[in-house]
C-alpha cells in the first residue's frame, strides 16, 4: 500500500468490496455513495471520504462505475500482491478457515495446516495438507512464508507462538483468546469473537 490507511478506513472498504461483487452478479454498472450508505447504515459523507482514498471519482448524477471502484478498492489495499499464510492448529476454527475459499480473492492463499494431533497429520482440508507442526521451520524457510493464522486452544497459544517466532514467522492473526507476549519486530492482529460478539448483544 502506498497510503496509511487507518484500520477502520480499511475494515469499510473491504465491506464496501463485498456490496460491489453483488452488484457486478447482479450486472449493475453505477451505484451511489448513498446506496453504499444506507446498505451499511452509515453516514453518505464518510462513504464518500473513504472513497475519495481511492482517487476514484464518480461521475455527476450516477454516482462509481462499479468495476472501476472494486479494482481501485483492490489495488489500494492489495489484494492483488499474494500472501503466503499458514494455519496453526487442525481444528473446528482451523479447519472451517481452510475451506473459506474467499481467502484467496484478498490475496491470501493458505498453503497448509499445522498440529501435533497425530490422528490429523497427513490428512487433507480443502487439497491443504496437515502436516506435523515441527516441519513448519522447514517449511516457513523453503516457501518465505512469514505469516500464521493461531487457532490453537488458550492454553497453548503463547507457547506456540514463541515456537512461531523462532521460525521467524513476522505476522500472527490471532484467534486465540489471549493476548501474546512477542518480541516488538513481530506484529499481532487479534480476533476477538467474544469481543465482537458482546459489543453486538450488549444492548439487546
């Protein structure tokens, strides 16, 4: 990326790519900074800011062309560049993100799976191999792969993730429900489901 864009910029755009799949399925060609806008339930003029990002302009009275601001979108945030990423741990979460096939529309392709469950090494999910999770060094080294997806249980998450880092893995998105203890040249995005889930329910 060219630009620094903020996390919440970029968490609207990806939002905004999805509505503009739809409407290229659908084959509509325009759409509006308002249409945007009341699809997402926010505020036109911050549609309008996010996209201005972009260097995209639309056009007087019918608004993006839709192709144009998906490949703008695309571009800004590079999707197009291809990110290598391991998922560390076989399990229901490990398992139901190797068969998310969008990944790969974002410019994240999953090359394998890692446990030390010796029932799921050598197994498959979604043509991704499990493999034994003393190979990831290996591996990490051969493919210059840097980035893991932690979907290990809470109690093994910062020991796996010191083992992570030691294979010099630099980018951990963490799913686990801890906060991680790593050296400061590795960078860690959290997932916090539960977290996400209460802000939704907590006025319900």
């Amino acid at each position: 990326m060219e630009k620094k864009i903020s996390d919440k910029v970029i968490s609207r755009l990806t939002l905004y790519h999805c509505i503009l799949d739809d409407y290229i399925v659908d084959n509509i060609e325009f759409i509006s900074s308002k249409q945007i806008a009341t699809l997402l339930k926010i505020d036109d003029s911050q549609v309008r800011k996010d996209i201005n990002i972009l260097n995209n302009s639309g056009k007087c009275r019918v608004g993006y062309i839709v192709k144009e601001l998906k490949k703008s979108i695309e571009k800004t945030l590079g999707f197009a560049k291809k990110k290598n990423a391991f998922i560390i741990g076989a399990g229901n979460l490990g398992m139901a993100l190797a068969k998310y096939d969008n990944f790969t529309n974002y410019g994240l392709n999953i090359i394998a799976l890692f446990d030390n469950d010796k029932k799921k090494i050598g197994g498959t999910i979604n043509y991704k191999m499990v493999l034994d999770i003393e190979k990831l060094p290996n591996l990490a080294r051969k493919t210059n792969v840097d980035i893991a997806i932690l979907t290990v249980p809470k109690a093994f998450a910062q020991s796996t993730a010191d083992f992570l880092v030691k294979a010099n893995i630099k980018y951990i998105w963490n799913f686990a429900p801890v906060v991680l203890n790593v050296p400061d040249d590795v960078q860690v995005w959290n997932e916090n489901l539960m977290g996400n889930f209460l802000q939704f329910t907590y006025n319900i």
